[in-house]
C-alpha cells in the first residue's frame, strides 16, 4: 500500500527519486523518505510527515541532496502513528543497513525482543525498523555478505514484503527482496531502477524484470542479478511494458479519475478486440480451451472492492447463458473459510493490480486444493498472472485514481466473453446467437461516449447532493450489482455514508433508515424487473426520499416519479451494466469535487490492497 522507488546509474540520484514517488501517490500515504548516498561518502537521510511537496520542499526538489544511488518511499502507517521519525527510511545503529519496506511484519515483536537482547536500540514504533536491524545482525553475525544476511533475514521473517536495502560497505549497489509484495526492476542504458509499480519508472524505461517471491536481486548501474533463497543465482525474462508514458499523465483533464472516466470506450474496445478475431472469441492467448470449459461444473469467482462487484454483475449473466452454478465470494472471507470446493470447478480471481493480498492468498488456496484458476487482470507480470492457471488480460492501461473506472469497465468485459464462450462450448449458445451479441457488444463503446456527453447534467444534480449526509442505491438483479459499485464511488471518494440494497429487500429493515430528503438512487435497465423496482421507489417517496432514476430510453414513465432521470442508450441487458455504471461514476465524481476533496487520492486508501 505504500512506494517504493530506487536507482542506482550516473545521474542524480534524488531528483529521480521524488519524481518516481510522485508518480504513485495514488497508493496512498503519510509521510515519504529519501536516502542518497555520494560514492564512499555517508548516506544522507531525509524524512517529512504529510504529503510529498514537503520533502520536496526540504530537498530542494532533490538537488539539495547529492549522489547518484538512493531508495525512496511513501508510507501509509500501519505500525506506529504518521510521523517524520516512523517514515522510512530505516536504518541500523550504525547506519550499516539502510532500507525501505511495504508490507506487514507479523512476528516483528518477537524479532525485536531477540534483536534488544543482542543489543539493538530502538526508535520508531515500525516493524520496518525491525526488518533492517535483523538484516544488520546477520550481515555481522555471519560476514557473507549482502544476498546472505537478506536471505537469513527473509527465512526468519513472516508476513509480506517488499525491501529495497543499501549497505555501507557496498556503494552503488542495492539489495532488493519481496514476498507476497509487488516490485518491479527496470534497466535502461547503464542505470538500474526499482520500484513497486510501473508508473513510478515509466518515464526512465519499459524493460523490465518483475521479481518473483522469496527471490533476491542485486542492483548495480545497469544491470541486475537475481538469487533465490538459497542463494543460488537464477536467470530472469526482460519484459518490454507496452504502456504509453503518457497514459499515466492525466492528459489535460483535471484529476486522473475524470481522465480514466473519459477513456472507457477505448479500454472496453481494445479489451474486446483482445479476444475477438474475425468475428468469434478466440481464447488461445487466455489459454482456456472448449474442452474444458466443457468440465467444470462450477464457477466461483473471488475479488475484493469493485473486483468483487464485476463478480456480483458476471454471476447473473454466466447463469443466463450457461447451466454452470456460480458463487461470488469476497476474498478475504474465501481464504479463511472451512469449505469444500466441487471437483471441476474453476476459481476466477479478479484484481486490477494482480497483488491483492486477499486475492492472491484465496488464489494460492485454490491451487493447493487442486481446482483450476483464472485470473482476471491488468498487470502483465503481476503475482496473480503469474501464478493462475489461465490469465485473461485485461487493456485498461495504467490506472492511476485509487476509485477504479475503467479497469472496473474491462473486468465487466472479460466476464461477458468468458459467460457467452463458456456458453458456445458447451453447446448451450448457438455461434449465430454469439455473434449477434458480440455484435452488440461492440457497440458499448459508442454507447458509454453518448452517456459522457451528458455528463453536465449529472454535475447539476450532484451539486444538489454535496450536502447529503446519507444515500441509498436500489436495484434488483444486474441493477442491483451495478448499485454495488455506484454505493462504493459515492462513499469512497465523497465520504456521504452510502448503501445498496436489493430493492426487494428494502422492507425487510432498511427502509426504517428513509427520512425526508435523503437521496434513493434507482437503477431501472432489466425490463422484466421495471415495474416492481418502480413500486420499491413509490415506496421510498412516499417516506419522504428524493429519488434518482436510471433507466434506459424509452422508460420514460420514471419521470412522473423521480426528481431526475439519466438515460442510457438501450442494449441487451446483459450488458447494462456496462452503460449504468458511467453516470454513478461521474455522480461520484462530481459530488467529491463539489465537495472540495482529493478525487484521485481520498483519506485512508491505497490503489492496491497488498497486505491484510
């Protein structure tokens, strides 16, 4: 959850640095570090609680500080309160080790009891500090060098992580290691660079090596070699990203979450021209063949956040096109749960980073059990690419607001490929009945662009909205999954407590909550389900609710009872979903700015969920 960035080459090395953590502040922080060292000279150390502009501000923008090797980083506090003297970097007594760390130590107290009594001091509250001085004793204890002290470090280490370590005796040089954690390593003409996520080096190069877990890499100016934990040196692909640099600039738009917005219709089409060849799903690059598609006998998709609201979406449509059961779980409950999982049944995980902590964890237990995996997501070279069976990529390019819009949108496309091939396969789909859906599919794009050329009118009625306290969304069906994620946006980005509910159940308890005015959000796009999600909203006015519909043209009864309406082109509604969400997007969107806050960077959050 927090960022890390390191470089070792000919230029100076701590303006790179603060422009690397800038570009992933979108994880979420408190505080940043940065430690430069100049050849044989001392490592210099500079540390600021709040936000990056101050330890820009107290760097000169970094050329205050000089050398030409140093690790940067972004904390989100974890243990130990938000300060100058618990942000990172951390370093041993002597200063011999210096590092940064993401994750989350578990047995740091335990650690830190063995390292007092070796004769360590303490002085922040982090469990990083504890990480550093253990590397520190066995770099002492052992004297075999760096990978050694590392290596011993990790086997005696539980939880996740990531570190970038400098040693004193070894200039010019870092030390990197991850478990669980994500890190990345770019190389480009005689300069190395590390950091946990592509943006931070994208503007430096687009080769490079993902480091896998348990394993250790040795950064020198331009090049890198990597050990795994038994200190036995192994060989790594060279990986080219393919993203734009630009793709990570918010383009002129004023946050990158309006930016991300606006480039759904591009993402939705290239993730669809990603498996559609002449006309017919192609699945050779997903790796998922008819013959097994034609075995499993049930499908449980597991995700966290957003992640999990696709599943929710994915559920209803996989049932109407095929036999196959499916179960939609949260990750973080499938891990820990007690169940048995029906032979042939396939685990979708869905996660845009490919490291969701939960995620990967519920991935790892599936495979252990011996069912079969698919992820669903957006990193190339990510720890869930990786490790499922079957990956299905999807083309959202870098997604740098913490709220996800368009990778969000991808995922829904996946699932509606994998429902309808899923369907052909197992003969419960004519290929004429798929084309003509793949027909309509194609047109989403152009649908979503129409909805954003009316977004004006959605800023009006989120203005009237900024004062809100409470809100509730209603949908039933597909609408209700989609009023899933609209809840979420509202909430996590506005901080208006918002709730969704399945509009059938509103008399079971929730609507005891409906005072005058409080805003009831409607989504009406499954035509069997209209009439009865109409009555659910007579109910809720008649309490004294100010009502929002959304529904699709042609319903234009829901004017006589909603206080405003948004229409989206009509499709079929199995693909709804893919039209509704844009307007509870923007809806989000423009109440967060109307309310004066940090879109892309809201309080308490982090882009990637990568410890528990």
């Amino acid at each position: 959850m927090c960022g890390i960035v390191g470089f070792t080459g000919s230029a100076q090395a701590a303006p790179i640095l603060l422009d690397g953590l800038s570009k992933l502040e979108y994880r979420g922080y408190d505080s940043a570090g940065i430690a430069v060292r100049d050849g044989e000279k001392d490592t210099e150390v500079v540390k600021a609680k709040g936000k990056l502009k101050v330890l820009k501000e107290m760097t000169n923008n970094g050329d205050a500080v000089r050398g030409d090797c140093g690790i940067g980083h972004t904390r989100w506090a974890t243990h130990g309160e938000p300060s100058a003297l618990n942000a990172h970097p951390h370093s041993s007594d002597d200063e011999n080790v210096i590092a940064v760390h993401n994750g989350i130590i578990e047995n740091y107290q335990e650690l830190k009891e063995k390292l007092v009594k070796s004769g360590y001091s303490f002085v922040s509250q982090t469990d990083t500090e504890v990480a550093v001085k253990l590397i520190d004793y066995y770099f002492k204890k052992y004297g075999l060098g760096p990978v050694d002290s590392i290596a011993r470090a990790m086997i005696r280490i539980r939880g996740s992580y990531a570190l970038a370590v400098m040693f004193k005796d070894y200039p010019g040089e870092i030390y990197t290691a991850r478990k669980d954690s994500p890190m990345i390593i770019g190389i480009s003409n005689g300069e190395t660079y590390v950091a946990s996520d592509v943006p931070a080096i994208l503007k430096y190069t687009r080769n490079v090596y993902y480091i896998g877990n348990m394993e250790i890499a040795k950064l020198v100016k331009g090049g890198v070699t990597f050990y795994n934990i038994d200190r036995e040196e192994i060989e790594k692909p060279l990986t080219e990203i393919k993203w734009d640099a630009e793709a990570a600039e918010k383009g002129g738009y004023e946050h990158f979450m309006l930016k991300e917005i606006h480039e759904q219709p591009k993402v939705v089409r290239d993730t669809i021209n990603s498996v559609v060849k002449n006309g017919k799903i192609d699945f050779s690059d997903v790796g998922l063949t008819d013959e097994e598609m034609q075995k499993i006998s049930q499908i449980y998709i597991v995700a966290c956040g957003s992640a999990y609201h696709v599943g929710m979406a994915v559920q209803y449509v996989v049932e109407d096109f095929t036999s196959i059961p499916v179960r939609v779980e949260l990750a973080s409950e499938f891990r820990y749960r007690k169940m048995t999982l029906v032979p042939n049944s396939l685990v979708i995980i869905i996660s845009q980073s490919g490291e969701t902590a939960d995620s990967l964890a519920a991935l790892r237990e599936a495979k252990e059990k011996g069912i079969k995996t698919l992820g669903i997501v957006n990193v190339v070279g990510s720890s869930i690419a990786r490790e499922a069976d079957n990956v299905f990529y999807t083309l959202a390019g870098p997604e740098i607001s913490v709220a996800t819009t368009k990778a969000y949108s991808t995922q829904l496309i996946a699932g509606y490929l994998l429902a309808m091939q899923f369907a052909v396969a197992r003969g419960e789909m004519t290929e004429g009945q798929c084309e003509e859906l793949l027909k309509e599919l194609f047109t989403i794009p152009d649908k979503i662009k129409k909805i954003l050329e009316d977004k004006e009118r959605i800023q009006w009625y989120a203005n009237k909205l900024a004062g809100a306290k409470d809100a509730f969304f209603i949908g039933r069906g597909i609408d209700y999954a989609i009023g899933l994620e609209g809840s979420l946006k509202m909430k996590e980005i506005s901080y208006i407590h918002s709730e969704a509910y399945a509009a059938g159940e509103l008399k079971h308890g929730p609507i005891s909550l409906i005072e005058e005015g409080i805003p009831v959000i409607g989504v009406l796009t499954q035509q069997e389900l209209y009439e009865k999600t109409v009555s659910n909203m007579v109910e809720v006015k008649s309490r004294g609710a100010s009502l929002m519909g959304l529904t699709t043209y042609g319903n234009y009864s829901i004017e006589d009872l909603a206080d405003f309406t948004v229409y989206i082109p009509q499709t079929d509604p199995h693909f709804a979903g893919s039209l509704s969400v844009i307007p509870l997007q923007l809806l989000g969107y423009y109440v967060s700015v109307a309310k004066g806050f940090d879109v892309d960077k809201p309080r308490n959050l982090a882009k990637s969920v990568t410890v528990e």
